[in-house]
C-alpha cells in the first residue's frame, strides 16, 4: 500500500493555514465608529469642549440627516471662513 503523495514540496502545508490577505473594500473605514456622546467625553479629558458654533453644526447636520462627506465639508468650509 502506497502513501499518496503531496502535490507541492511541504507535506504539513494547508490551505487553511495560508495568512490571509486583506479584502480590499472600498469605501469602509477601518476600526470602529464612536458616538458624539463618547467622543465628546474623550474629548472632555483632553481638555477640548464644544462651543456654542460648534454644537450648532452638530445640530443641524442631525436636523438635516447630512452624510459623513456633507459634515465633513460644512465642518470644513466653518473654519476656512477664519
């Protein structure tokens, strides 16, 4: 009775045990997404608060259900104007 043979050089290699690569989806951030409570709280020991023109944004990029990329702009065009 013959042993069947390995069709590549290393015998204990699997393919399951290959390292994966990663997937290339665009358009997902990596890691995780924290709230604007949290963020504000880390920010509290950081030492930065929300001013009043600040939470103003806040609450109308909310009223008006704005995309990442839309308050990222209006944040954007707010301090370029100083």
């Amino acid at each position: 009775m013959s042993v069947p043979r390995a069709s590549h050089a290393n015998p204990c290699y699997s393919r399951t045990m290959a390292p994966k690569t990663p997937s290339s989806k665009k358009g997902k951030a990596s890691g995780f997404v924290i709230g604007s409570a949290r963020f504000r709280k880390i920010s509290a020991v950081e030492g930065i608060h929300y001013s009043p023109d600040m939470k103003g944004r806040v609450a109308i990029s909310k009223s008006k259900a704005l995309t990442p990329e839309e308050r990222r702009k209006t944040i954007i065009k707010a301090y370029r104007k100083a």
